[in-house]
C-alpha cells in the first residue's frame, strides 16, 4: 500500500514542478544548514580523540589569581614538583612545540615537531609502526632520540627500511632515528607532527622556578578521577606557594580533560550556533506547511470527489503523507549536498588553534543518520 502512495505521490508532484521545487529549495536550506552544523559539532565534540581511552587523558594548566591569568603551560621547577610528588597519574608528560629546519639530500624543509618526555607517548598509548617509541634516557646530549612520522619518513627518507640506522639534522642539532610513528599521528593541539624528539629535563629544579615553562599531560590512574586529581593540584598549589612564598604567591595549578583544553571556548558558540540552525530548520518546516495548506486550499474539489468515489479519510491521509515523505526525503538529499559543500567551509571559520578532528569535518554515518532524522521530523512538522 505505501509503496502505491508513494509512486502516486512521485507522479502528483511531476504535474505540479513549482510546488515540489519551492518545497525541496526550502527544505534543503534548512536540513543541509542544520546538517553542516552538526557535521561540525560532531567532529568537535562528539567524535572520540584518536587515542586509546582517551577520556583518562588529562592536562594542567597554571592561573595566577593576582591577575586572573591563565596559561595552559607550567613553570619548569613547578613541573618538576608536581612530577614527583602527583598521586593521581600514570605519570606527568611534559612537551614543547617546535618549529625547525631539516636538512637532508633535497631542499631544506621546514618541520613541525615535539620535544617530549618518553612517558608523553606512553600516556597516550602510541605504538610505533616500525621500531620503538622514546624511553627514558632517550635525550643524551647532542644525540637526542627522535621519532619520524609515517608521512616524513616515505616522502624525505625514501621509505628507507633502514631508517632505525639513520641519524637527521634538524637545525644544528642531530637526533638518533629510533622508530616511526602510526600513520596520521597527530600530537594533541598541533595540525601535523613531522618528528617527536625525546626532552631533556633538569635533573633538580632550578633556583629560579620561572626559568622555563612546559606543557603537562598525564593518564589517569585505574582508581583515580578527575576531581581527585583537580584537588590534590589545588593542595600542592597551597604546599608550593608555603615553600616558596617569593615565587609561588598567587600560583594555582589545576587539571582539565584533554578535550575540554584542545575545544577551548568554542564549545558554548557551537552548542548556540545548532540551536539558532535548528530553529532556521523549524521555520522552513512552517514555511512548507503554508505551502501544503495553500496547496490543500486548491485541492479540495479532487480531495471531495475522491471521498465521493469511496477513499477513505485514511487513504487521503496516508496519500497526503506519502507526498511529505517523498518530498523530505529529496529535501534531505539536497541538503545533503549543501552540507558537504558548506561543513569544510565552516571548518575554517572555527577561532582557535587545532581543534579534534576539525580537517576532517565531513558527512559520516552518524552525521547522515541525523540528516535521515532531520528529514523524518520535517516530514511530520508540515
């Protein structure tokens, strides 16, 4: 019976092109805004980061209350503190961005890296495809251990399959090649890791403990959570401004998921921006309702004859609802469409540094399944 409707629906609607393409125009707008902005949501905050459990991933960041600043990297001699006397971590990572120059037999290339301690790998569960990652006593002076990227090593080392014999100049400084990274490994926060090197760290902290700062990042342990954590930083924040009152009056050390620090403050405007295109939806969706009343208005006479000639009101319905069917789901395919084309678009609007998954904003599976969903609500709405 629907299957009759429907091909009744799709012939009713080829005699009137007018009606059916203001009703697809209107909708598409409505279901491939709401669908784009959702491809982005989605990738933002809904899609796991690429790290196994990556909901145990934690970092720390320092705010001065004197000022009200805050800076997601920590003080080296305070690092080194809460590296030691922490509870609540696997253990605390530390790692810098660099930028640098490599030299090999072509050009010299720009490259994007990460000085890391080895346990910064280790938290974030990497394995390397091809040799070992970083352990500790990897940064020996002027021979530091380094980790290449898939990408680097096939298009600057030739695939090399003996690159773990290989040494690479970077800047002035020659690292030790000990293994290669998964293919599209990314360290969090950076848009492309070309090399991780191992991180030397003081042994002692300085006497001056601003004398360097360094960004913090730990695996939660088994039976530890993350409002233990934010107050045992709360509680050695208070130990260290007590041992160093010079230095460390003000300083308060706290703990954040991985998520919430590479999200940033885009997560409130994003939530809002959903809400307004999901009302742009229920608009259009009002909109094509009036059309389908003008349009009922015009049909009374055939919708008279036909009860006359023995349909049932249910027929009429069912009739009337195939055509909304019909005519959301070519409203979601084009929509579809727009959405595809626009979610990259939007993608590059986005403020702030490197955020999850944002290259990769596009239509999956769960973004169609909303699309689907769209459609079917539309459908009912008018």
């Amino acid at each position: 019976m629907w299957i009759h409707d429907l091909r009744h629906a799709l012939r009713l609607l080829r005699r009137e092109p007018g009606f059916a393409g203001a009703v697809v125009l209107t909708l598409a707008v409505g279901i491939g805004a709401t669908t784009a902005l959702f491809a982005l949501v989605e990738a933002v905050l809904l899609r796991p980061l690429p790290f196994d459990r990556a909901d145990r991933l934690v970092v720390l960041r320092h705010r001065d209350v004197n000022t009200g600043l805050t800076k997601p990297d920590i003080a080296i001699g305070d690092f080194l503190d809460l590296r030691a006397r922490q509870q609540s971590l696997e253990s605390l990572a530390g790692f810098n961005a660099f930028h640098s120059t490599f030299f090999g037999e072509r050009e010299p290339l720009r490259v994007d890296g990460v000085s890391a301690t080895a346990d910064a790998l280790r938290a974030l569960r990497v394995e390397a495809a091809s040799g070992r990652i970083l352990e500790d006593g990897d940064s020996r002076e002027g021979a530091a251990a380094a980790m290449v990227s898939d990408e680097f090593w096939r298009t600057q080392l030739g695939s090399d399959p003996r690159v773990l014999t290989r040494s690479i100049v970077l800047g002035s400084t020659r690292h030790i090649v000990v293994g290669v990274l998964p293919a599209g490994f990314r360290f969090p926060g950076m848009a492309r890791t070309d090399v991780v090197v191992a991180h030397s760290l003081p042994t002692v902290a300085p006497g001056q403990r601003r004398a360097g700062w360094i960004y913090a990042l730990g695996r939660l342990r088994p039976d530890a959570t993350l409002a233990g954590l934010q107050a045992e930083m709360a509680a050695l924040s208070q130990q260290f401004e007590s041992e160093h009152p010079g230095q460390n009056r003000g300083s308060r050390y706290e703990a954040l998921d991985l998520r919430d620090l590479l999200v940033g403050d885009a997560r409130r405007p994003l939530l809002l921006l959903m809400a307004a295109v999901a009302f742009v939806l229920l608009i259009a969706c009002v909109n094509v309702g009036n059309l389908f009343l003008a349009r009922a208005l015009g049909r009374h006479r055939e919708l008279a004859v036909r009860l006359a000639l023995g349909a049932s009101r249910r027929q009429l319905v069912e009739q009337v609802l195939a055509e909304g069917i019909v005519l959301a789901l070519a409203g979601a395919a084009a929509g579809l469409g727009l959405a595809a084309a626009a979610a990259p678009i939007l993608a590059t609007l986005v403020p702030g540094g490197p955020m999850p998954a944002l290259e990769q904003v596009g239509i999956g599976n769960r973004v169609l399944l909303f699309a689907l969903g769209a459609a079917a609500a539309s459908a009912l709405l008018f």
